[in-house]
C-alpha cells in the first residue's frame, strides 16, 4: 500500500474527504517525526512504539574495494508494534 492508497483507505474508512485525509496524514507523520527529532518516543496503544536508537560506530567494508572504512555513529528512528498489531497479523 502506498500514500495514495491509504489516504483513500483512510477517506473511506472515515468519511473524510480525500484532501482531508490527506492532511490528516500529513499531520500525523510530522507529529510523530516533530516527536522523535526532539528525542520522544510515540506510543500509540495496541499498534506500536516509534522511538530512536543510537548506532555506535563501527568498521564496515567498501563491497567494491574490499578496504576497510569508519562508519558514523548516527541515531535511526525504529519500530516495535504492539500486541494487538502482532496478533491481528498472525
């Protein structure tokens, strides 16, 4: 599924018009990135936890050289859904 198509799954399920939808998304995905650029974690009860993780650095490989490299210490926003979410799934 794509934008496109939830923002028409997010219309129908609502009745909401399209561009409403659309906005509502929107919203709702800068809310959560506004959340984890301050450090937050989002908790949305049943679905899952957005949070940020810190990567340490480390050596990796240039798979075309074969040299070693640095890699960057960086953060990576992750995902883990909730129990609802993982048992509508199985």
């Amino acid at each position: 599924m794509n934008k496109s198509e939830l923002i028409n799954a997010i219309s129908d399920a609502s009745g909401l018009s399209k561009a409403d939808a659309g906005r509502a998304l929107d919203a709702t995905t800068s809310s959560i990135t506004a959340a984890l650029k301050g450090g937050d974690s989002v908790s949305l009860i049943g679905f899952g936890t957005f949070s940020v993780k810190a990567r340490a650095a480390r050596a990796g490989r240039n798979p075309q050289t074969g040299e070693t490299i640095q890699i960057k210490a960086s953060n990576v926003p992750s995902f883990k859904a909730g129990k609802s979410l993982k048992g509508s799934v199985n």
